[in-house]
DNA sequence: CGGTATCCCCCAGGATACTG
DNA sequence: CAGTATCCTGGGGGATACCG
C-alpha cells in the first residue's frame, strides 16, 4: 500500500540513531520508487508519473522540489517547444543508490521466500 | 523530525517496483531504528522504549507486533518475576540489516559532507 | 514491567481544476 | 508538457490513564 510520511506533533527529532540523516531523505512516499526509477538515467516529468503509476502531479512536485532542495535530484529545463523538463540523480543522489539497492536485494529474497509477506 | 507513514485512500499498492516488499516492512515510522537497535543483539520492551526515545508505547508495540507478524522479529516471554519479554530479530529480521546499514553509511556520508542536509 | 484502551489531532497526500 | 491551487480525508501516532 502507499505510504503517507509525516512529522510528529512536537516536530522534535525522534531519531537518535544512525538512521536519521539518510532516513530523512528517503523517509517520503514515493521517495526511494522516485530515487530508483531515476537511477536508470535522467527523466522527465510525465515519465516519472507514468513510472511512478498512481502518483499525483502534485506528490511528484512535492518530492522532486524537496529531493531538488535536498541536492538528490537536479531539475534542467530543456529549451524546447513544448517545455520540457528533466530530472536526474545529483552526485549526493546517486551515493543513494546502493542504500536503495540494498532494500531491492532484500525484498527480493523476502519475495522468493515466501510469496508473500 | 519523526515520520509517519500512512496508507494511502484507495488502499492499493503505488509501489509498481521493487522496492514493494521490502520498504513495506521497513516503511512505518521508527522500524528502521527499531531494527536498527535489535540488531545490537536481543532487547526487552522497556530497554527498547529508551533507545528510541521519545516513542509511545502504543506505538513500540505496534512496531513490534506489526514486526512480529512480518517474521522480522521474535517475541520471547521470559518466565520472571516481574515479567520481562525479551524481543529479538529473526532469520528474516537479520536480513534487514545490510540494507538498513547501508542506509546508515549513506547517511554519515551525508552527515560528513555537509553536517547539515 | 510490559503492555492495552481511549481520545483526538494533524498533515501527507489524493482528487480535481486551472495555467503558461 | 509541466506544473500550481484548493479542498478534503483517513489513519498514523502522541498523550494519558489504566491493568495483570
């Protein structure tokens, strides 16, 4: 099912663990699918949302601008007729990957596994 | 800041990735730190509410139930008196951890390149 | 100690409509 | 195409009180 992020009340900071800084970006809906869809290479805007099948424009908005302020993403808006607008892993976003990967590679295995969760 | 995770309004399944199974297991807010801190080795209830600090019990035992019943974790009640219940992660559980550690690897890069995200 | 029961707040995010 | 604006809701989860 999807999942919905939110702060807590306090708006204080919960994770005192090692977790907290990486947590933090990947911690939205929709965050880590986006991340991984853009680790095959730049996309744009309508590629993202047929990618991401059920995303909102204004979730992916919402996550491509706070990936984009958090330096994981670059936005590069192509000159061209009709406007066209193309995202892709920064450095810091690509250094993501592996973490992502890793949760790929374990939910495969919990796949195989067992079919089911 | 703390994170919440919700279920989307249809209650279908976004991620079309993946990255599904897994990140439904590690999805809900504080279970990466939760996994995080069984790692360490086997945690009773209480020991558990101080590492993640600032968490309710409601919400640790939801976590763990929730965790229980995804074979993550194992739930061994300890004939004492008082009664002491000892929580640890299990075969599935210890699984998790690689791909929880390289999230924390990335977020310490973070942390070093720019001690502020 | 290790929970459960209640109450209620809050905002992530969906739906829809509109714009340059 | 690539968004922005507005409205609304549901369930995550905090606070508090109580139990075996």
């Amino acid at each position: 099912m999807a999942l919905k992020m939110r702060k807590n009340q306090s708006g204080d900071v919960p994770y005192n663990c090692p977790l907290s800084e990486c947590m933090a970006i990947l911690g939205g809906a929709w965050t880590t699918n986006l991340i991984w869809f853009l680790s095959g290479g730049p996309r744009r805007f309508s590629e993202l949302k047929n990618d991401l099948e059920g995303i909102s424009a204004k979730m992916l908005t919402t996550r491509l601008k706070e990936l984009e302020s958090k330096m994981v993403v670059d936005r590069k808006v192509l000159p061209t007729s009709p406007p066209s607008v193309e995202y892709s892993l920064t450095e810091l976003g690509t250094e993501l990957v592996p973490a992502i990967n890793a949760i790929v590679e374990v939910g495969h295995k919990i796949k195989v596994r067992n079919g089911k969760l």
